[in-house]
C-alpha cells in the first residue's frame, strides 16, 4: 500500500528538496500530497496544473509499475554467444 501513497515526478524546474539541489528532468518520488503541491505549483513537467484529467492521470496509481532489470548491450549478448 505505500507504493501507492508515492507519486514518481519528473521535474520541469530547479527545486531544492531535504536540502538536495535537483534540475528539471530529474525523477523524484514524493508522497501523493506533496505531488499535487507541486502540481499546482508547475514544477511538474509534461502536466498542467489547470488540466484536471491531466493532474488526475499524474495522481493516478500506477499497478503496473515495476522497476525492469536492464537488458544487456548488444557487447555483452554477443560475447556470450561466442563464448
């Protein structure tokens, strides 16, 4: 259940947050309420804070996120095939 009380955010300006300099373009997770602030406020990039259905879909929980483990490089599956 807390996966769904986080939001994943990706910045559109600078913020600093717990004392952490961060750039637009950085992904942050934040608690849902502290999501909306910065909705609201616009330092969400890719959403209008005066869109609802697009604030409503930036709130939204996500069921199918899952982090997926990276694919090796074309390198890697080639030296294992030579192997």
């Amino acid at each position: 259940m807390a996966d769904t009380d986080r939001i994943r955010i990706v910045l559109a300006h600078h913020l600093t947050r717990e004392d952490e300099p961060l750039a637009p373009g950085d992904e942050i997770d934040v608690p849902r309420h502290e999501a909306r602030q910065l909705i609201s406020a616009g330092y969400v990039a890719g959403v209008d804070p005066s869109d609802a259905q697009a604030v409503a879909k930036a709130l939204a929980p996500e069921p199918a996120r899952k982090q997926l483990a990276p694919k090796p490089s074309a390198d890697k599956a080639e030296g294992k095939a030579s192997a």
